[in-house]
C-alpha cells in the first residue's frame, strides 16, 4: 500500500506523541513567537513581560545559522523592566532531558514566498528540528531540495526563529536521512542513523523511535553536534562517529582501561576525537585531556579549530617549556606533538614542574598510534603519568594479517584475541571505529582485545 504525504506525517506526529513530544497547534509566526514565549517563562521559572520577551526575540534575531546555532548554546542576560537582570536559558544542554518538548505540524511562515513546513519539533519553544516528508516512491533528493527551497524562501522571516534549526530530517517512509543545518547543503552530507551494531535504521518509524526519542535528539543537539569554527558551520556526527565517543566516554567513567579507535582515512577521525576530547574535559574526575599527534599532522586547521574551542590549549612551536607550562597549569585541554611530550617527560630539568600532574588523572588521545604511540616513548608515558588513560585512533589495528610485520619492529607480536579476520571482499572506503579495552600497564605485554567495531555507514 503507498502512503501518502499526509499519512506519513500523521503517523509520525502520533509517534512522536508516544515518544513524549507534546502535540500543540501552531498555524504561523505569531502562534510561534506565542508558544515560545510561554515554553521560556515555563522552562526559566520566570514571567516576561511584553517588552521584555520583545527583548528576547530581537536577541533571537541576530546573525546567521552559525552565530543562532551560539545564541542557543548560550544564556542571554534579560535586562528586566525595574532594572534587575535575570538569566534566560534557551537549552540545557549539560543535563539535555530537561528540556520541554512539543511537536507541530504545517506551520506557515510567509517571506519572499509563503511556505508550510511538514512537522516541526520544539524544544522550549524554538523550533529545532525539522522534518520532510514526501510519499512513498519519491526521491529522497526532493524532500532535501524542498528543505533547500524553504531556507531561501521563509526561514529567515519573523525574528529568524526557523533559523534555530539545528537537524533536518528528510524521509519518504522507506529511507529517512539526518543532516545539519548549514547555507550551502549537499545531499553527500546527509546521512543514515544505525544501531551500536552499525545495521541502518532507515525507515521512518524505527527511525522516530532510534533518533528522535527527546532524549536522544536533544543529546545529538546537545553534544553531537560541532560548530566548527574555521568553516563557520554546524557538523553533526555520524553514527559510528558517536558510537565512538560515547564509547570512550563511557570507558572512562567505567574506570581507567585504555582502548583504540579503529578508522581509515576519510572517515572523520579529527572529529571524532575532538568531539572526544570536548566531552571528556567535562568530566570533573578528569584533570586534563592530552591531544597528541606526530609533529606533521599538527596542522594550521587543526591547531585553529582547537584553539578555538579552548583557548591556548595548541602551541604550534617546538618549545618545550610552553607544554610544561600547560600541563603544570590550568588548561584542561591541551595539544601537543609527541615529539614535544616526549622531551618534557624524558628530561630532568623538567620532573620538578611536572610533579603537580604525574599522579594526577590525565585522559590521552593519540592521534595515528601506530605511528606514534608503541615503543620506548609509550613506556616513558604510561612509567611517568601513574594514572593516564589511554585512547588511540589506528588504521592498522594489531590483526594476525600484521603481527609479523609488528615483530620486526620490535613490538609485541601476540594476535588480538579473539582475532576480527578482515574479509577479502572487505570495501576500500572508509570503514569506522573499533573500541577495545586493555587494562596493561604497557604494550610491551599483550596488545588489548577488541570489544566492539563499527563500519562506516553509507
């Protein structure tokens, strides 16, 4: 049986209703601007006048989607009408739950032309995801185009509040796609959801239940989502990609085993591990989170892009001391070479500043570990940092394929166990991520075994 446009969005909105989105009736702006009013006053405990919710909006309707995608991250000091201020939050995003959560349905803004969107979900009363539907047997391409078509048209109209989108969704029932809101779309950046599994969630109610829980989709806005700094654009992760980080995440608040990330080239791998890194220093039983890569990979993006997440946290010279000075101070987030590492932590002259920090917990990162990470300086680490917790990103995992290659370096030659074979019909594009846990003190024992793997979803 083919459904119809309009089959498939009532059954979503009823979907989204047992997953815990309210239903509310929003016709057009004003209806907008009036929900949103009374979600804010509901979610800050607080009661706004007209002028002062006036002062919000013109708040609200600043910049483009980048400096939107801030202003929500963000809280807004409301200068109230007998002079005080109070403190208006738009989304929390530490504890993404509490959040208050509605769905609507063919909302109407009119800009250069009048458009109706399919069904909109609300959180505190932005309109933050956005999803397309088109019957069964249309192209997906025609939801995105549509979507396209409604950024050029009328999202920017009334106070731009359509601008706060952070997700679209485009579906035809059969194949559903994520993406992030951005000014120049590609449909090769919108993406299928799957499970821990890496099996494609891909039609539209296993899709709602997966991603668009209110939990989960206000953690994907909450926390997956990057505002990339050098581009001045929103990146939303991947599902291996997030699987990862929540993995390692996870790992270190379990305990204090170290793992590896298993990628290839092109599947995101300085994402992910930023994105690692960002979550990581909110973890107040970590110290500091080192970034370690080999001195030819610290490059000006990458330096840029951290810097700007946390000022100061890269020093592109070759001066040592400068690193000393970070990991003896208050940088929670810091990126370095190993080349750098290795000299603070192999000479005397610096043992007496590093003694605030040797004992302290301290997460690793390494970037490219096959590379850097095995060998004598890996010892020097683990010997001088006694709490540090390791993760590593590889494209050449320790398989039976590779141990005697591994043996002529030096390094151990144990098979993982119990042994992943890679298939002779295995694609050459980029795979994913493996998780893999080891509890040793060194890699001069055995290597760890995987517990989980991730392929890189289409």
């Amino acid at each position: 049986m083919i459904q119809s446009e309009a089959q498939l969005e009532t059954g979503l909105v009823k979907r989204l209703q047992s997953l815990g989105w309210e239903p509310v009736v929003i016709t057009d702006g004003a209806g907008l601007r009036a929900n949103l009013k009374a979600q804010l006053e509901a979610h800050n405990a607080v009661s706004l006048s007209e002028a002062e919710f006036t002062r919000v909006l013109n708040h609200l309707d600043k910049g483009n989607v980048f400096d939107k995608a801030k202003i929500l991250r963000d809280r807004m000091a409301l200068p109230r009408d007998d002079g005080t201020t109070v403190y208006i939050q738009f989304l929390n995003t530490e504890e993404w739950c509490r959040n208050r959560y509605q769905v609507t349905s063919q909302v109407t803004q009119a800009g250069s032309y009048k458009n109706r969107y399919d069904v909109t979900l609300l959180i505190n009363g932005l309109p933050l995801i956005q999803v397309e539907l088109k019957r069964r047997g249309m192209e997906l391409k025609e939801a995105f185009n549509q979507v396209n078509r409604y950024q050029r048209h009328s999202y920017w109209s009334d106070h731009g509040l359509f601008q706060y989108v952070q997700l679209f969704v485009i579906s035809n029932g059969v194949n559903t796609k994520y993406y992030a809101n951005n000014r120049d779309q590609d449909f090769n950046q919108t993406f299928f959801w799957a499970d821990v599994e890496n099996q494609l969630i891909t039609q539209l109610d296993a899709f709602a239940d997966a991603f668009l829980e209110k939990c989960h989709a206000s953690k994907m806005i909450s926390k997956y989502i990057v505002l990339h700094e050098s581009n001045k654009v929103l990146m939303v992760l991947r599902p291996y990609q997030y699987f990862a980080v929540e993995a390692i995440v996870e790992r270190v608040k379990a305990g204090r085993k170290n793992g590896y990330i298993w990628h290839t080239t092109g599947s995101g791998k300085t994402l992910t591990s930023f994105k690692a890194a960002q979550v990581l220093i909110e973890n107040p039983k970590v110290h500091k989170v080192v970034f370690v890569v080999d001195r030819s990979d610290l490059d000006y993006q990458t330096t840029k892009e951290f810097n700007h997440f946390s000022d100061g946290s890269v020093d592109g010279t070759d001066n040592t001391r400068a690193l000393v000075k970070q990991l003896a101070g208050d940088h929670k987030l810091i990126v370095t070479t190993i080349q750098k590492l290795n000299t603070a932590i192999s000479r005397d002259k610096f043992e007496g500043p590093l003694q605030a920090v040797k004992d302290e917990r301290v997460v690793f990162i390494f970037d490219e570990c096959h590379r850097s990470q095995f060998g004598e300086t890996h010892k020097r680490i683990v010997a001088f940092f006694s709490r540090a917790q390791l993760f590593g990103f590889t494209g050449t995992p320790i398989f039976a394929e590779n141990a005697m290659a591994i043996c002529a370096s030096g390094l151990p030659s144990a098979p993982v166990s119990p042994q992943p074979r890679c298939s002779p019909r295995r694609p050459a594009a980029p795979s994913a991520a493996m998780l893999s846990s080891t509890d040793l003190p060194s890699m001069s024992r055995k290597p760890p075994t995987p517990v989980r793997r991730w392929r890189k979803s289409p």
